[in-house]
C-alpha cells in the first residue's frame, strides 16, 4: 500500500481526517556477518534493507493508544495511563513497549492512533520487531520533541524489547535499522557503539535473501539459553582472566585458556563466538580490498561454525546453504539473524540470480516440503520521518 491508500485507511479505521498525520519510515536488517557476537560485545556487519515498515500516527485525545495495522486483523486499545503491562503476545505490545520507556523518561500522552504497514516477512529473522519499535521510537521522539538522537534511539528500543517484551537480544537488529544507509553495511563494534559506514561494493553480484518459512518455534527460549551459556564462558574465563566478555579474546587466548571452560558445550559456544569476530574483521578487509571470493568463503565458515559450534541452524538452514553453495556464481551462503529457521542470505553472480531462485526452491521444496521465499536485497536506508 501506498502511503494514499494509507492514509485513506487510516481515517477509515479512526474515522478522523488526513490533516494532522504524521508517517515514519523504518527499515528491516540482514546481517551479512557477525552472528550471535553482538551480545558478547563483538563485531557486526549488517546493513539495512529497502523493505520495512510504515507508520501513519495522528494524536486523538481520547485518553487512549488505539493500534491498527495492514498486516493482522488483530487491533488493539490501550489507557494512556502508566504503568503499562504486557499481557499477551500481540503484535502491538512491541509499540507499546517503546512507549514505555518513553513514559519512564516523563513523556505524557493525551491519546494517539497508530497504523501499521510491514512488509518484512514475520518472524524471518530480518528484524520485523526492531523495525516497528524503531519506527515507534522516531515517531514519539519527534511529536513530542524529546530531542534524543538516533543511537539513543536505538538504544532505548533495545530496552524496550528486553524488558518489556522479555527477549534479551543484544543491539545489532535495533542499530542497523536505525542507522542504516543506503548501499553501505554498518561495521559495527557492540561494545563501544563505534562503527564505520562501509561501502557494499559487490558489483556483478547480489545478495539474495532465501526464507525457509519455518517458523522459529523455540527460538527465544534458545537465545536465551545461549546467552546464559557464553555468561558461564565468561565466568569460567574470569578465574584466569578478568574479562567483562567473550570479545576481549583473541583466537589465540582461546586456544590458550579453553581448558578452564568446563562444560565441553559451552567451550564449542565461545569457540563459535571468538572465531565469529575474527571472522568479522577478515570479511571487511576482503570487502574493502574487493575480494569477494574470500569474503563468500568466510560467510561460509560463519554458517558452519554457527552449525557446528553454536548450533542454531537446523535441517531447514542447513538446506538451504547446501543447495546455495552448489549453484555455480555462489560465492557464499550463511544463515542470518538468530537462527532455528528464518533466513538465509547468500552472494550470488548477477547472472546466477534467477537459476539460484528456481534451483534452490526447488530442490529445498523436495527435501523439506517447505516453499521458500526469495527476495534480492536492495540495501536502503535507516528509519526516517517521511511526512
Ligand atoms: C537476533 C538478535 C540480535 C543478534 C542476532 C544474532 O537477531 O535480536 O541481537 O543477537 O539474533 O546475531
């Protein structure tokens, strides 16, 4: 939908106006290397996508937070009136989290409606719930002239998810969507919030995102159990070595103190994560230095690493990959996100694109019984206002 037929939509449901609508903008992510470092203080590359979420939002003064979107039919109402409690799982705990923390930081509201447009796939791993908290987060902070920037933005969402909708992600999802720009991926260090705007310069080929459409079932439950495994690494580690996490270490330190992780599990986890950020700052050299070919090999060492040692693939992803990495011009293919299904992004010859499609769908469709979903991505950029 266009932001017209939108807006049109929008007075529909509220039975207001078009004068007074404000629209935001906020992409989704994928992460092209980097995987479950950003909460071990490591590094991250990803980079925003050209697809994402609309926001049409208008104050009502009606003493309530009315939620509509184009993509479930389920609406929601609630109090303008503090504390604010999540109750169940719908989609709109996610905006009302990101209130939250604005009503924590004093903002007060007299009422507002909120329209909705996504057009990332749910629960795909490319960053739907970042995206609207981040869309949410630019909206508030301009009609209410907090005057927080945008890092602080993405800050403030990352919190909102963690407390409000009690998933401990770390701040990758939040920041790539927020900071975005268009053709450049965000070389990002999790521990210090510094980064760099790297140029994607892939010429002749593309990243092509397939989507197992498995839906991510345990996931948050996993993610969490992982954390707690590299929280236990860093405990192990602290007797010989004072170190606030995992990303303090070089491979070599690993190889050198991995005696004192005790559990054989949990020393495969920092295996995965400390090999992941060195595999980070090689992928950047070879990009700046035009070497695809080695950085296609290093996504590659990053999905079996992640399959192998973190494990949070599964058949799906694994599929997936395999099928990617027989098709001549694929120079690599990784999973990308959390993981336990959602997608997969692979660098593929610009000529290859359309055999790659047909080939891998497919063969996945034979192996799984699952239809899977490609999109190739255009890099775009961060959230914005629109209007
Ligand atoms: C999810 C989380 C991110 C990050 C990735 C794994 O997308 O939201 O913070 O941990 O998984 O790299």
């Amino acid at each position: 939908m266009n932001i017209q037929e939108l807006s049109d939509l929008f007075c529909k449901k509220f039975n207001t106006e078009k004068k007074g609508i404000s629209s935001f903008f906020s992409p989704g992510r994928v992460n092209l290397i980097g995987e479950h470092t950003d909460y071990n203080g490591g590094y991250v590359f990803p980079c925003a996508l050209n697809f994402g979420t609309t926001l049409l939002v208008k104050e009502n003064n009606k003493g309530m937070f009315r939620f509509a979107t184009t993509n479930f039919e389920k609406t929601g109402e609630v109090s303008i009136k503090p504390p604010f409690e999540k109750t169940g799982s719908d989609w709109y705990y996610y905006p009302l989290g990101v209130i939250d923390q604005f009503s924590k930081l004093g903002v007060s509201f007299t009422g507002l409606d909120f329209l909705f447009s996504g057009d990332i796939p749910n629960g795909a791993g490319l960053s739907s719930s970042a995206s609207i908290e981040m869309v949410t987060a630019a909206c508030i902070n301009e009609l209410f002239s907090v005057g927080i920037n945008m890092v602080s933005l993405v800050k403030l969402s990352q919190k909102a998810e963690n407390q409000f909708i009690g998933v401990n992600c770390g701040i990758m999802d939040q920041f790539a969507v927020g900071m975005g720009a268009k053709n450049k991926a965000i070389f990002l260090n999790c521990d210090t919030l510094d980064y760099e705007l790297v140029p994607l310069e892939i010429s002749g080929y593309k990243l092509v995102i397939s989507n197992t459409n498995k839906r991510r079932g345990l996931a948050d439950s996993k993610y969490n159990e992982r954390r707690a495994e590299c929280d236990t690494a860093v405990e192990n580690l602290s007797q010989v070595r004072k170190i606030r996490n995992l990303s303090e270490l070089s491979y070599s330190d690993f190889l050198a103190l991995q005696d004192k992780i005790s559990n054989p599990v949990v020393r495969q986890r920092t295996k995965h994560v400390i090999s992941e950020n060195q595999r980070v700052l090689e992928a950047i050299e070879a990009l700046k230095s035009s070497d695809l070919i080695r950085f296609g090999k290093l996504m590659n060492e990053s999905h079996d690493s992640l399959r192998y040692d973190y494990e949070v693939t599964g058949i799906e992803l694994d599929t997936l990959v395999e099928l990617a990495r027989k098709v001549p011009g694929v120079l690599g293919s990784r999973m990308t996100g959390a993981g336990f299904g959602g997608c997969t992004v692979s660098l593929v010859k610009e000529s290859s694109v359309d055999d790659f499609i047909k080939n891998v769908g497919k063969a996945y469709q034979e192996k799984t019984g699952l239809q899977a979903d490609f999109y190739v991505a255009e890099v775009g950029n961060g959230t914005i206002k629109l209007s």
